[in-house]
C-alpha cells in the first residue's frame, strides 16, 4: 500500500485505513532497524541529494526535532523557514510562494493556521506537501498515536496492527480541536471506537461527524458525542486530551479555563467513569497542568514519552515514503 499513496499528507483522512496501516508499520520497522539494531542511516539515502524545505509559521518541539533528524537520517538536507524568516502569507501570497519554493526543492513539511492555508500550498506545490499542523489536521500526530497504541496493545496482545486496534476504545476528554478531528479521520476507519467528549460551547463540527459516522460503520466500529467527562470515559482503554488552548487561541485563555471546568483528566474522573482496568493516558503535548493531573500524566498508565519518541519513527516513514519518489 506504500506505493499507492497520494502524492500529499494533508489529513489522513484522505488515505485509507490499508495506507495508514502501511505507514504504521514501516515506522515500527524503522524503529527496530535504528533504535534496536543500531542502523544510524538509511543504507539507500533516499533522499540523498534532496532538500526538504520545512515551513513552521507556529512554534514547535516534537515535529521539528522528529522531521529534522529524519531527513538527516534519509541523507537529505531540511531546510528550516521559521516564521520570521519568510512571513508565510504576509509577504507575498502562499500561492506564489509554494510555486517559489516548490521549484527549488524536493518536498514541504509545512506548519500553518488555517486548513485552507496547507491546501493552497498543495495546489500550488510542484512537490508533496506534508502537513505538520493545521488547525483542522495533524496527521503525523496520529500516526504516532496508532503506532503507539499498537506497540501498548499488541505488547499486551501480540497481534497484527489492526487485530489490536480493532475494536478499541478511545475517550477524548476535551477542546474540539485539530487533534481530536485528526482522531476522527482515522481511527473510525481503523475500527475503533470512539467516544467524544467537549463542553457543549466547543461542538465537533457536523462534516467531520458525518465523515467519521460513515468510516465508523464501514469498519464496524462506533463513534458517540457527549458533554459529560465521567460518561464518556466508561469503558475506555484508551483516554485523551490536549491542551485547552491552542496556539492562537492565547486571548481566550481565561474563558476558555471556565468553559473546561471539570474537564481535567485524573485518576478520580476514570475511577468515577468505570474506565476499562488498564486504561493508558495519551497526550500530543506540549502539556499543561489543568488539563491532566501530575499523578496520571507521571504515572505507569500514562505513555506520552513514547507516544512523544514515536513521532520520529512515523514522520521518518512519512517522508521516506512521499519525498522520496523519483
Ligand atoms: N505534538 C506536537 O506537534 O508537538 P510540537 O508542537 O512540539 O511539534
Ligand atoms: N491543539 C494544539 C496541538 C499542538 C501540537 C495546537 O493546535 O496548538
């Protein structure tokens, strides 16, 4: 399924559930080769020659270290453009500067506001456009989160990729934003099921609900919406949050601290919710505290360290397999 991928990453919901899986895996064969067998490169440098150009117009931890070090390790040169150095969509329009950068390089990794503004950089592109963030997406996000619930699961389990998340229950605790939609768009298609909790002033927007229903009952798996925390972690193996305020959110901070009133992720929330015994935490990060307590986010349930190192190995997959087309 590798080789039949589209050109670009903007959501994993535009990729089916055998293409995701297909990166998964060549991530969990990546991490085996480098961080267990030692293999510092790439023995192929396939993208020797190659320069990736990365557009970051927010700031960034996990995705740059991990889309860095992964070209690196492919034999390519990334070539970091933060956002003082080329204004995305300031100085010139994001449609003459993907025809621009696109003719000079081999790919873009790019990290902006709006979901309008990663399509038009791909419509314009003459190379695949990966996207590192939106405000609608973050498939590299899930990527990682799919090859570390495997690794969780299928500890537990031994199985294949998808007999371990097959049939799954994901809790999300929170804001509706890019992370949970991104959830949205792959793990219904995964067959697993999903239940969505947000404050009532922050609804899931109907297309990707629409969306996520139909993937959901193709896989039969099942996707439900609530608004009270200790209801929809029952039964849950696997619960998630994100901070409340996103980046560009900042001014609506003090409002947005009320509207996420009881909201926390603890140990109490699981306990009163009758989540599954072994429920995991998971978190994108960059954390902070109102959103999980200390005593789940440090404890043995929680796996955001490894969910955090396996954006390395999925963003390495990723772009071996879309910048390294002839
Ligand atoms: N999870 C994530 O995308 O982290 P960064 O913002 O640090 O890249
Ligand atoms: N929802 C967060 C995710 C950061 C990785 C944001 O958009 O800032």
């Amino acid at each position: 399924a590798l080789s039949t991928l589209p050109r670009d990453l903007i959501s994993l919901g535009d990729y089916s559930a055998e293409q995701i899986g297909a990166l998964v895996e060549s991530a969990a064969d990546f991490k085996r080769k480098t961080k267990y067998e030692g293999q510092a490169f790439h023995p192929d440098e396939p993208l020797k020659g190659k320069t990736i150009a990365m557009l970051f117009s927010k700031r960034s931890t996990r995705t740059r270290v991990a889309s860095e070090s992964s070209i690196a390790y492919l034999g390519g040169h990334a070539m970091f453009l933060g956002k003082d150095d080329i204004q995305l969509g300031v100085n010139e329009s994001l449609r003459d500067s993907a025809q621009v950068i696109s003719s000079m390089v081999d790919g873009i990794f790019a990290r902006v506001g709006a979901h309008e503004e990663i399509t038009t950089l791909a419509q314009h592109s003459t190379v695949p456009v990966v996207n590192a963030l939106c405000d609608a997406n973050h498939p590299t996000q899930i990527l990682a989160d799919l090859l570390t619930i495997w690794e969780v699961f299928g500890e537990r389990q031994k199985g294949s990729l998808f007999d371990v998340l097959k049939g799954l229950n994901v809790a999300w605790i929170g804001d509706s934003n890019n992370i949970v939609y991104e959830m949205l768009a792959a793990m219904p298609k995964c067959g697993m099921n999903m239940s969505v909790c947000t404050p009532s002033k922050y609804p899931i927007p109907e297309p990707i609900r629409q969306r996520a229903a139909l993937d959901a009952e193709a896989a039969s798996a099942t996707v439900s919406y609530c608004h009270d925390p200790v209801a929809a972690v029952r039964g849950a193996d696997i619960i998630v949050t994100d901070t409340w305020v996103s980046m560009g959110q900042e001014a609506e901070k003090a409002q947005r601290m009320v509207d996420f009133d009881g909201y926390q992720v603890s140990m109490d929330l699981a306990a009163k919710g009758n989540a599954n015994k072994d429920w995991i935490f998971m978190h994108c990060l960059p954390r902070k505290p109102e959103e999980v307590t200390d005593e789940v986010f440090y404890s043995d349930r929680s796996v955001v360290f490894q969910e955090a190192e396996n954006r390395k190995w999925t963003i390495l997959a990723a772009f071996n397999a879309l910048f390294s087309k002839k």
